[in-house]
C-alpha cells in the first residue's frame, strides 16, 4: 500500500479489520497497525485490557464462528476496508485417526474455514470500496499438501482437525482470488514459527517480529493478487 505516515489524522487513516486479536499474534499484528497508520477494528471473543489504550483501535467483541457479525458490521459501517486479516483461529487434538473426532473437526472448520469466509463475506461491499485492498487470512505452513505429502513435517505432531482445515482455508484464499480478480487480493500467510499458544516443537519465533513483517509487506505490496507465503521463509508450495 503507499506511504503511510503514523501520525496521519484519524479521517485519512486506511481501516484495518484483525480477528482473534485478544492475544498471541493477532494481538501483535493490531497494536502494529495502529502504531503504523491505520485505524483498526478487532474482532475477538474476549476483550484485551492490553489493546484498551492503544489509540486508534477499537474492539468489537463477537465469535467467527457465529453467524451473528452485527456488532462488527455496525463499527465499520459504510468505511473502505483497505486490509482484512482472518487471524482467528483454533487448534485440536487429535494426532492420529482414532482419535479424531467429528465434534472436533467441525468445530475446527467453523472457526479456520467457515470464519473467514463470513468475515470476508459480510465485509465485502467496505473491501470493494478500498484503494488496494487485501484479505490476509492467517495460515500454516502445515497446510502445505506438496510438503505435507513429502513427509517434511512429518516429525512435528499436529492434530488432523488443524491440518485438514488449514489446508481447506487455502483452498478458500484460491476460491475467494478467482471469484474477486484484481479488485479484491487474497493471500494466505503463515506467520512463522511462533510461540503462541497453538505452537508446534520448533516454534522459536518472536509474535511481535512477526507482525511487523506483516506490516511491512502489505503496505509494500500493492500488485500480488494471490499468495501462499511464510513470513520468516518466502513462497510456500501449495
């Protein structure tokens, strides 16, 4: 996106829109906006005390995996949405077959797929109206089939809700660039190694590093249409 200057009065300020920004890296990636220029919007279960006196944010509280985005849908009202980020997002489980449990799987896919469809669904008409807009929806590098199928990552143990489902939200990140073209971008990032609390053995990553990654590539990057990326290591196979 151009330039963006952190002290830009508040009406000129592009809108950001992060969901599951209570804690960990969706936390980090609001307070960094806010800091870089944006107004932000969050979305998240609970309210952070943390995000309460950071200026230029405001918190909505609400689920993705409900069908009730009212609240959300009300604070940005008939705003542009230059940048939506998709964070929100649930692990499980099960490691192996027997173990996997339909319970788990749908909710799973309630929140890591159906969320950010209906979050991108019911902000589409404010994404239409930015000058470069872009839907980040908050990936792994476990939903990679080519390394998934490779054996790769077959050391680290994840359960089979979250791979199945991350791999079925970039495949949603595929449908979503192929149905808006060039008036609405789409990517899927993994945010790195990350100690947060879904952390896989290897995880050694800083969140609020890694935020400011982000940060800096979606105010950069104004072209990419479509994306699979990692912010600690470059394009992913799909």
């Amino acid at each position: 996106m151009s330039s963006i200057v952190s002290d830009a009065p508040a009406d000129t300020r592009p809108l950001a829109v992060v969901t599951g920004a209570s804690k960990g890296f969706g936390l980090e990636v609001a307070r960094a906006l806010a800091a870089g220029g944006w107004d932000v919007v969050t979305l998240s279960r609970s309210r952070s005390v943390e995000l309460d006196q950071v200026p230029f944010l405001t918190q909505v509280q609400g689920d993705v995996a409900s069908a009730d985005l009212a609240g959300l849908v009300a604070t940005v009202g008939d705003r542009p949405v230059d940048l939506l980020v998709n964070n929100a997002g649930v692990g499980g489980t099960g490691t192996n077959l027997a173990s996997l449990s339909a319970d788990e799987l749908e909710h799973c896919f309630s929140v890591n797929v159906w969320g950010p469809a209906r979050v991108s669904g019911a902000l589409l008409p404010n994404l239409r109206l930015g000058a470069h807009p872009l839907v980040v929806n908050i990936t792994s590098r476990l939903a990679s089939l080519n390394r998934q199928a490779s054996g790769e990552y077959r050391h680290l143990s994840s359960s089979y809700a979250y791979r199945i489902t991350k791999a079925a939200q970039n495949m949603l990140t595929v449908c979503m660039a192929a149905e808006l073209g060039a008036s609405v971008r789409v990517w899927a990032v993994h945010p790195g190694r990350l100690r947060t609390a879904m952390a896989v053995a290897d995880a050694d990553g800083d969140p609020a590093e890694a935020a400011e990654r982000l940060v800096t590539l979606v105010q950069a990057d104004t072209e990419t249409q479509l994306a699979y990326i990692a912010l600690d290591e470059g394009p992913l196979p799909w």
